[in-house]
C-alpha cells in the first residue's frame, strides 16, 4: 500500500501539470476539486453501505503487518491516493473523448469518456484486489475478481461527472430538469443572482458545478442501488458456485 500510495501521489504531481496544459489552470482545478469531493463521496457510501463488510481500504487488522499499517494519508474512510487516482482515470478519459468527438454532444462524450475508464479500471482493478490496495467481498457476478457491479459504477460515475463538468463548466448550459431547484436554492442563497449559468463569475460557476455533482451524486445512488440488489439476490440464489 506505501508503494502505491507514494507512486499515486508522485504521478499525481506530473499529471496535474499535463491536465492543466489540456483544460486551462482554472478548469482544471475545478475538475480536482469535483472529482476529490464526488469521488470520496461514492467510496465513502460503499464503504459505509456494507459497514467495511463488501468493500474497504486496507484499515482494518488485516494489514497490520505491513509497515505503518497501510495507507497513511485519509479522508475519512478512504484514502486520498484513491481520490486522486480517480480524478487521473476521468480527467484522462475526459481529455481523450474530447479529441476523439469534438463535434459529439456532451452525452456521447461522457459515455465515451465512462467507456475509456471502465478500460482504464479493467487494468487497474485486477492489480489493486491482488495487493489488496482495497478488497471485494461482494456477494455478486465476479469479472476477473472483481464484482460486476463495480464496472457499472465506474462507468455511471465517470459519465455522470464528465457530463455535469461539460455542461456548466465548460459550456455553462442550463439543466432543466433541475434549473428550478437551482433557482430556489444555490443561486437564491448564498449567490444571490439570477443570471443565467453562462454569466455567472468563475467561482459562482465552481459552486452550481459542485451543486449539480451533489444532484448526480444521489442519481447515482438511485440507479445502483436496484443494480446491487438484483445481482445480489441473482448471485445467492444457491445455484451459482461460491466465487463465480
């Protein structure tokens, strides 16, 4: 876990440098910030939701006989090197969509972009649950040892944020089917304004785009958990051998 930590951290400082060359020193900024914040936020709930039982960090007794006892830096209950490795996995799959379909709308892009880090993870994941950098102990499909509801997740979570990051901080468009909730909530208080997303200010944009993250964060949520429980309840039906 020192290795990859330190490794995450060490490549996390050459690539923010690049990031910043492809999407501007501001919107890339506010890309980190989204992408800490969203990303601890899906983790934490995993964690939280099977109570360290189907998913966790190496925090527990089991790797108390590694040096310093895993992870040292954390947000919580989960480690800021995975925060950031999350953040380097969409910022990638962002900057490459956007090269390949320029002229695509935001949606396809962000499918793209959801596709390209699902194949970033197909190489990661494997690596991370054999060096138990986190551990699966999901009762669910397993694709190579990785449960199938953590490749959808990776998908839904990358085209969820590059989709909200392109509409308000790349294009500032409105979102109708919550632009009367913004109206009565963050641009009521504390913005105070009534513009339109496209004229707000640099940081009143920052505060709609983490607004609309926490929107997408609890649609993320509605759409995994019926996904979890049909897996699941698939998965214990007694039919299917231990490990499948």
């Amino acid at each position: 876990m020192i290795v990859f930590e330190a490794a995450t951290f060490i490549l996390f400082l050459v690539f923010y440098q690049g990031a910043r060359r492809a999407m501007g020193r501001s919107r890339n900024r506010a890309f980190l910030l989204g992408a800490v914040l969203f990303s601890l936020a899906v983790e934490t709930t995993a964690v939280l939701g099977g109570v360290k039982n189907f998913y966790w960090y190496s925090l527990n007794s089991y790797y108390k006989h590694y040096p310093l006892g895993g992870y040292i830096i954390w947000l919580g209950l989960v480690p800021l090197a995975a925060c950031l490795l999350w953040y380097m996995v969409a910022a990638s799959s962002y900057v490459a969509s956007s090269t390949l379909m320029p002229k695509r709308s935001i949606w396809a892009r962000a499918a793209v972009a959801g596709a390209i880090a699902t194949g970033f993870y197909l190489l990661i994941e494997p690596v991370a649950v054999t060096n138990h950098w986190w551990t699966w102990n999901l009762k669910s499909f397993y694709i190579i040892d990785v449960p199938l509801l953590a490749w959808i997740g990776v998908f839904l979570t990358v085209f969820l944020f590059t989709a909200v990051y392109q509409l308000t901080m790349v294009e500032g468009k409105e979102m109708p089917l919550i632009q009367k909730l913004e109206d009565l909530s963050i641009k009521r208080w504390p913005m105070r304004s009534r513009k339109h997303t496209k004229n707000l200010g640099f940081h009143q944009l920052v505060g709609v785009f983490l607004f609309r993250l926490a929107i997408a964060f609890v649609a993320f949520c509605a759409v995994m958990a019926p996904f979890m429980i049909v897996l699941w309840v698939i998965a214990n039906r007694g039919q299917i051998p231990p490990g499948w």
